[in-house]
C-alpha cells in the first residue's frame, strides 16, 4: 500500500498537512502496540509492524522534499541509490558562490546579520524550487521526470546548505 492510501489522501505534492497529521493520529492509536498487549505474538508483530510504516510513511508525506521523492520513486524515478551529479552548470556556479558564502559568515562584520541574509536567501530559493517540483509533480503524465529529478537533486543541497548555516549559528552561539 502506498503511503497516500495508507492515509486516505490523494496522491498529490500539495497535502493539507494538518489533515494528514489527523489522521496519522487516528491511525497511530488504531494501531498501537499497546492496544495488542493481550494478543498473540503474531498480533503484536504485526501492529509493530504496522506501526514501523505508519511512522515512515508520515515522515515521509509530511515534508515536501521527502513527498516530491516519494512521488517519482512512485513515478518509477528511485533517488534514494543513486549517485547522479547536478548537470546544471548555472546551478554548480551557483554553488561555488555558496560556499564561498559560507566561508565567511562567522568572520563577517556582522555575523549575525550575514547568517540571517543567508537564512533568508537561501529560504527564499529553497521555496521557489519546491514550488517549481510541487508543479511539476502535479500532472505526472505531463512532467519531465528527470527534469524533475534534477530539481530534487538541487533542493537537497539547499537543504544541506540550511544544516550548514545552523552549524555555523550554533558555533559562534557556543562561541559566545
């Protein structure tokens, strides 16, 4: 079962993720456990069982980039193993310049405020990018799935440059 079924959702990159967290609650207490604790072994392995993809299937739906994923590895498009490089060349360039951006963050003049601009910049992308993949991803029949693919590969750096700049905000919190 595919995890928008599990939930009863359509398959679609835009979820009311407050419907989602609903019903993950009301499945979560349906499937607990504990309300096994007088079954059989067989019973309590399945509702652990159960409860294990219920688990990954909300942590799954519940964040874009892990939902835009999920969608093309349902698409038949697998990331997950896949050691493929961003072949965008503006996109690796722009790369550089993040790095070269991150290098100087805690030496700036105004660290802080050169951590926040960077937080807002690159929030910013991240949002325009997700964007552009939820589009794509809406009409699969339509969508470039490796177009699609490439995108994903961006948003994951992005999303690695965010931890990066929370590790750089942190050591100069320990620094403090």
């Amino acid at each position: 079962m595919n995890h928008f079924a599990l939930f009863d959702l359509p398959v679609s990159p835009n979820l009311d993720l407050d419907e989602l967290q609903s019903r993950y609650r009301r499945l979560q207490q349906a499937l607990h456990p504990d309300r096994f604790a007088n079954a059989g072994e067989r019973d309590k392995l399945l509702a652990m069982q159960k409860t294990s993809q219920l688990n990954d299937a909300y942590q799954t739906l519940k964040q874009p980039l892990s939902r835009a994923e999920y969608l093309l590895q349902l698409q038949g498009v697998d990331l997950q193993h896949e050691q493929q490089t961003i072949k965008d060349t503006e996109f690796l360039m722009a790369q550089m310049e993040w790095r070269e951006r991150l290098e100087t963050l805690s030496s700036a003049d105004d660290p802080w405020q050169a951590i926040s601009a960077a937080h807002n910049d690159l929030k910013q992308e991240t949002q325009a990018l997700q964007q552009a993949v939820d589009s794509a991803l809406e009409d699969t029949s339509q969508a470039d799935l490796e177009a699609v693919a490439e995108d994903i590969r961006k948003l994951k750096f992005l999303h690695k440059l965010a931890r990066e700049i929370d590790a750089i905000e942190e050591q100069l919190l320990d620094d403090v």
